[in-house]
C-alpha cells in the first residue's frame, strides 16, 4: 500500500514538472513542437560543425545533404530566441559560414557551366 503511494506521488510530480515545462515555454511564445526540433535541431548542429571544417573537401552530394540539413537547423533556429541558444551561437556562425560558402561555391559553378 505504502509503495502504491510512493509511486503515486512520484507520478504526481513528473506531471507537475512537465506540465510547468509546457506552462513555462508557453509564456516565453514558443510552441512545444518548435522547442522540440530545437532539441533536434540542437543535436544537428553538433554533427554540421564537424563537416563544417570540411567543406570544401565535400563532394557535390554531400554538400547538398549538409545544405539541406543546414536549411532544416536553421528553420529550427529561426524559431526560437536568441536568448535561448546564445550558447550555441559560435556553432552556428561557422556552419553558416560554411553553408554561405558553399552555395556560392555552387552558384559561380552552375553559371560557369550555363556559359
């Protein structure tokens, strides 16, 4: 009986706790799904650091998975304050900076190759 109420209570507070998660991030404006890709988001940009170094050693096809993949953590980015992910701003500045590269990369030979 007493272990019924221990677990009871327990349940209690994990509800409570996320409950006061979704309450906080709602009073902040941001949407639990928009939080979540964050999360995801987060978790990619990590990974697109790492390649970032790399860029200019990529073939063709993984610099278009790494810009699609970047286009999707940005899109993530996008949506959440600045505030929140300042941490992650150095991580961010130099995939930007690689997929900036790249699309100009790309461009200036897409146009060579039209001439």
């Amino acid at each position: 009986m007493e272990l019924a109420i221990i677990i009871y209570i327990l349940l209690l507070v994990i509800f409570g706790l996320i409950a006061f998660s979704v309450l906080q991030l709602k009073l902040a404006g941001i949407k639990v799904k928009d939080f979540w890709s964050f999360i995801q988001a987060n978790q990619m940009l990590d990974k697109l650091y790492i390649f970032s170094t790399k860029y200019e050693k990529m073939s063709p096809q993984e610099q278009i998975i790494f810009l699609s993949e970047a286009e999707k953590v940005f899109s993530a980015f996008d949506k959440i304050p600045d505030m929140v992910w300042e941490d992650e701003y150095r991580k961010y500045s130099q995939v930007l900076d690689a997929y900036k590269n790249i699309r100009v990369s790309r461009w200036s030979q897409n146009s060579s190759n039209n001439k």
